[in-house]
C-alpha cells in the first residue's frame, strides 16, 4: 500500500479522488452563492451561508475539503516536476499543440492562477467571516446569523476591480475543468475511445456551468447596482 501512495500512479489516483470531492464542492458553493442574486434582502443567502457554517456535516467536511485541496495541489507539484525530469530535450519531439489541449498542457499554470484567487477570496470573505468575526448579526425567521450578505454583496457593489478578478478567475476555472474533469475518470480506469468522448462532453458541459455560474453573480451586481 505504501508502495502505490508513493508510487506516480498512486499520487495520481489520489489527485483524481481529490479533484472529485473538490468539484463536488463547487457544485454546492455554486449553488449557495446563486442564492446571492435570487433575494436582493440577503435572507435566503444568509439562511444558506448559516446553514454551510453551523451543520454538524458540513463543520466536518470543511477541514477535510482543505487537506484535500492542499494534496490536490501537492501531487500537481509533484507531478508537474516529474514529468520536466522526464521530457525529451535531446531529439525532436512530438508537436504538443496537435497531440493535447491548451489546458492539458497548462493544468499547473492554471491551477496556480486558481489558487491565487482563492487565497484573495479566503481574505476578503471566510477570514472576516470565520477567523475576525467582524461580521454583523442579523435576525432570519427567528434565528441570529451573521450577515454574510452585507460582506459579500458590499465587495461586490463597490469593487468592479474584484468582480472582474472573479469573473477572470471562474473562467480560468472552467478552462481548469474541462481537462481535469475528463483526466480524473481517465486516471479511475475509464480511458476507452467511447466513453472518453462521452466523459469529454460531460467534463465541458460542467465546466461551462461553473465558469457561467460563477461569472453571472458579479455580473448581476454590476449591472444591477
């Protein structure tokens, strides 16, 4: 066992169970976040941004999901500087634009980029949130929470520098996605011609739902307010 966890296929079977649980998580943070333009009053994001912090489930998934993360960005190291060790330079090689994808190519590129916003989205939200407690409180169908509404929709009415960062970085997303989406399945053994196409299809369906999904909430706000 300790053999395959050190093993390239074993970090690589390991990435793809992380990329799995990380992109099960964009659906659901997607969905929350969605709740942001459907209720300008902020109760029902407040409701789900208490839900997120308060349920025994999600408390216990939430440092598993970093750890996760932290691996899923490990192994891309790891295996980015492997692969420079192994690539040719002495003989011509194979033309890289005909046999992979922009993203297959820059999958380490493009998940630094995406790292970087999430580090300036931890700052600007789950910091004040979770860490500073400078969040107010807010009365919600009898129950107090915090008003993460007035956090996150007052960054994006006032800063169309950030709802631009954002809207750059769920594109950069979603280009991560559709190479990650269909490597994950790939690397679980589901490497055939057909399904490959199938799984392909799939992987840039979920990737464009992410990218539109994310981008149209600061959009909402700056064509809203």
């Amino acid at each position: 066992m300790s053999n395959f966890v050190s093993s390239s296929i074993g970090k690589k079977f390991f990435m793809s169970i992380t990329g799995f649980f990380l992109m099960m998580f964009l659906l659901v943070h997607l969905s929350i976040n969605l709740l942001l333009i459907f209720d300008d009053s902020g109760e029902l994001f407040n409701m789900g941004a208490h839900f997120m912090g308060t349920n025994p489930l999600i408390r216990i998934v939430e440092p598993i999901l970093a750890i996760g993360f932290i691996l899923h960005m490990a192994y891309a190291v790891y295996l980015t500087w492997q692969n420079m060790k192994a690539r040719p330079v002495d003989y011509k090689q194979v033309n890289q634009k005909e046999a992979s994808t922009w993203a297959s190519r820059n999958m380490f590129v493009l998940g630094l980029l995406i790292t970087s916003f999430l580090v300036l989205h931890i700052m600007n939200f789950y910091w004040k949130l979770k860490i500073e407690k400078s969040v107010g409180l807010v009365m919600v169908s009898g129950a107090e929470m915090h008003d993460a509404y007035t956090l996150v929709a007052g960054l994006f009415k006032s800063s169309l520098a950030y709802d631009l960062v954002y809207i750059f970085g769920a594109i950069v997303l979603g280009i991560h996605l559709t190479h990650g989406f269909w490597s994950a399945f790939q690397t679980m053994g589901w490497s055939g011609n057909l399904w490959r196409k199938r799984i392909e299809f799939v992987g840039n369906v979920f990737a464009i739902i992410i990218a539109i999904g994310f981008s149209i909430i600061p959009l909402y706000f700056i064509i809203r307010f």
